[in-house]
C-alpha cells in the first residue's frame, strides 16, 4: 500500500489527512503546528531539506528532530545498510547473544574517551536517561539526584523527575523522590546541594531544550572534581550534543574530561532505526555492579539486531568522513551570519549562542520565538523553538549540510527575520503592557491567535483570490 505523503497531495487530502490525524491521535497537535505554517507533509527526505508534499516547497529541516538526523535526512549509505541487514536479520531476542549486539557495542566504546568502555543497550534517550540513573543508584547505594534547570532528558519516569521544567512535571507528582534541580553552570548551587547521599549528577554539555546553553569550563571542571571528592556518578546526556553535532564527536571533548556515565540515542539511529546505549567507566564499582546485576535494566528494543548493525553502520560513517571537522568549520560560517543578521536586530535579539551546528537565537520577548517559527517557514525554514525555553530557536541542520547550503539557509533566515518588522511594528508597544505581555507569551492565546490568521489567510487565498 502507497502512503500519500511520499507523493504529491492536493489540499483536499491534506485537509482530509489533517481531519484523520485529529481523529485519531490529536487534534492539538494538528492546531500546534497548523498556526505556525510547519503542518507540512515531508516528501523526498534528503540531507538537509524535505518537501511539502502539497505545496512542492523545499524546506531546510532545522529541527532535524531535535537531533535525530545528524547524518542527513535519508542518508544513502544507511538506508543500504538497513535494505541489506532485512534480508539476514529482524529485531533479535533482547535476551539472546547477537553478533550485531557485540559489534556496535565494540565499536561505540572504541570511538569514547578514557575508561568509557562498557555498554549497556537501551531502546530511546529517555530509556537511556532511565538506565544511567538506575545505574548510577544501584553502583553507589544512594538516592538523590542533581539535575540542571530546562534540562531536557525524556518524558518518563527517571528522565521526566529529572526534568528542569515545572510545567511537563506538575501534572504527575508526585514524581521520583530525590531529585534537586539546580541552576545550570552555577557550581555554588550544586555544592550546596550535593552531600554524600547524592548518586548522580546529570547534564547536557549544552542544553538543547533548555535554550542551546553551554556549559562553562569551569563548571564543568567543578563538577568533575565534586564529583570525584565526594564519590558522585558524573552522567552526560550526550543525547543531543553527540555525533559530530558540536563540532567534535562528543560534546564533552570541548571539556577534555570524562564522566563516569553517558547516555545517547537520537542521531545514533541514522534517522532509520530507534537505538540508544549508556556507556559507563569500567570500574569495579560501576561494572561490579552490573555484573552482579545483569538484569538491573532491560528493554524488548532496546539494542535490536537491526538497530545495532544501522547504529555500528552510523559510527563508521561519522569516523570515516569525520563529519565533527566539517560541522565545526560549517558551524563556524553559520553562528557568524547569524550573530550578522543579531547586529541588526539587537532591538529584539539579545544573544546567538552554541557551539559547532548547535545554535540558537534568544529574542527578549518569549512571544517572538513562535513568531520567528511562523515567518521562517514561510521561508521554506522548519524550525521550532526550544521546549524548555521558548525565546530560544534553534538550528540543528544536519551535520553533512554544504557550505553553500548553509548561505542559502542564512539568506532565508534573514528575509523571515526582516518579515517580521512589520509585525514588531504593532507588537513591540503592546509588549510593554504586562497584561498583553503575559498573553502574547501565553501558548493556548498564541495558538488561537495564530489559527485565526492562518483562517483568514485560507480564506483570502480560497474566495478571493481563487488560488
Ligand atoms: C538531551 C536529550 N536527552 C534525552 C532525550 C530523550 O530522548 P527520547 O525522545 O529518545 O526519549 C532528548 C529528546 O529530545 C534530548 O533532547
């Protein structure tokens, strides 16, 4: 059976598509990205753009899923890797011993620092995040966590208590016992918190959700020495910062330090195949721990046959082409056109940040965030917002995008930006009014409010101009 979305659709169907989605999985979603143009169908998936299957336009994926396709979309050489391993394999027992399993296993220790040499398989970062921290416990005998202000690790269980955003948490407390958050980069704060009881510090080397921010050196070499004086598990969630999306293979060579634990999944999928892993210190702590208890985690999909020869397939492409060089260099040209497009707009922009092909603009005002989504894709720009910050958006284009992709990229940028002057016009002043403030940067009012306009603009398209 055909999927319409991989060939043209007029907008019938798409609306029909639209009406089946918000049948059966959410009408609110369909409204989430209805009101900022991104309710697009991707079509011919390739490197760093896709196309809407109704309109024909190509669009710069700049959200990339929020780290999953560092490899490009529809990379050529993994999907080979997938078409071949289907005819030989399919998921795996998760309890049976695999040739896939050892291989990937190998390969991703051999590519981490230091004595980051035991692997342990899981399904998702959120499973992964899960699996560190349960690691981490069970190795130290101790309860609490320290986590980081708009962390991000995953929507379940450990990874959801570990959360540094009150509003994904509130609606389920109460959550895990134990877990402190404390302001990122403030190591003063996490010594005041961290005591002997404390398992495990967790933290992005740049926050992703959080609003694209890097940890300082310092803290990072605070965090390191805490750790070691007071018997703590150092975790990174190199969920996102991994792969070469820094600028180096992971986010924390910027640091020259190892942590006791890391976690990642995400782009180790080749963008085709979910996989994630924890790799930890081969200590006798932490691999005593595991070998006592082999079964402390466990998934049905976690380390499948097929996912671990996609993922082995993806480490060596990353190695073989050392794509951390190429994004580095093409990082360094993309944060300098951006911070170009800042200097012109610092009535609105307060900062471009981030390293490598990480990077996001922060506006002043929270409202401008779902503004700038809206006019960047209607420059054929599909970007979001962080989750946990949303003034900040983020550009996270594939790792293998060309240097003249990135100019076209910046070039459409910066007609979104300069669109939205005009409606700074009226917006700016009414900012300054702390009631509409709070409702510009209220989501349900901006959804409403965008809705409407997108309605009206239908209707202007439909009835009078006959399009
Ligand atoms: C830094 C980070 N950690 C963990 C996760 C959770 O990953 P998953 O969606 O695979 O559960 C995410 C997902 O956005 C993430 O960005």
């Amino acid at each position: 059976m055909g999927y319409s979305g991989c060939r043209k659709m007029d907008v019938q169907e798409r609306d029909y598509v639209q009406h089946l989605f918000g049948r059966h999985i959410s009408r609110g979603q369909v409204r989430y990205l209805r009101c900022a143009h991104l309710d697009i169908y991707e079509r011919d998936r390739q490197g760093c753009t896709v196309t809407d299957a109704v309109s024909g336009k190509r669009f710069f994926d700049c959200f990339s899923s929020a780290g999953c396709f560092n490899v490009g979309r529809g990379n050529p050489k993994i999907r080979e890797t997938l078409e071949r391993a289907l005819d030989d394999w399919d998921m795996g027992s998760h309890r049976m011993l695999s040739e896939p399993k050892i291989r990937f296993a190998e390969k991703l220790a051999s590519l981490c620092p230091g004595d980051l040499k035991k692997v342990v398989l899981c399904a998702t970062g959120a499973d992964a995040c899960a699996a560190a921290i349960k690691l981490a416990k069970g190795a130290t005998g101790r309860n609490d966590v320290i986590t980081m202000d708009k962390a991000y690790h995953g929507h379940e269980g450990f990874s959801l208590s570990a959360n540094g955003k009150d509003y994904y948490k509130e609606l389920f407390l109460p959550l895990m016992p134990g877990f402190h958050v404390v302001p990122f980069n403030d190591l003063e704060a996490v010594r005041k918190v961290a005591s002997k009881d404390t398992a495990a510090i967790v933290l992005e080397p740049v926050q992703g959700e959080g609003g694209i921010h890097v940890a300082t050196r310092e803290f990072m070499n605070g965090l390191r020495k805490l750790c070691d004086e007071l018997g703590i598990m150092l975790i990174f969630d190199e969920v996102q910062t991994g792969f070469g999306r820094t600028g180096k293979l992971w986010g924390m060579e910027h640091y020259g330090l190892v942590p006791d634990i890391m976690f990642i999944a995400k782009s180790i999928s080749g963008g085709f195949y979910p996989n994630g892993a924890v790799v930890y210190r081969d200590t006798e702590r932490l691999t005593g721990y595991v070998e006592q208890n082999p079964l402390f985690h466990s998934s049905h999909s976690g380390g499948s046959d097929l996912g671990c020869i996609v993922s082995s397939a993806v480490l060596d492409y990353l190695a073989e082409n050392k794509v951390w060089d190429h994004a580095a260099e093409i990082g360094a040209r993309f944060k300098e056109g951006l911070m170009e497009i800042w200097r012109e707009n610092s009535h609105v922009v307060r900062e471009v940040r981030g390293l490598g092909l990480m990077i996001g603009i922060e506006y002043k005002y929270e409202f401008l965030g779902a503004l700038m989504a809206d006019c960047l894709a209607k420059q054929g720009v599909w970007a979001v917002y962080s989750g946990n910050a949303p003034q900040v958006m983020r550009f996270q284009i594939p790792v293998t995008a060309a240097m003249d992709e990135v100019e076209e990229l910046l070039a459409r940028i910066r007609a979104a930006v300069d669109s939205m002057k005009i409606y700074l016009v009226l917006l700016l002043p009414l900012a300054k009014v702390p009631l509409f403030r709070m409702a510009l940067d209220n989501l349900k009012v901006q959804i409403i409010a965008f809705n409407l306009v997108r309605d009206l603009e239908e209707f202007v398209f439909k009835y009078v101009l006959k399009r």
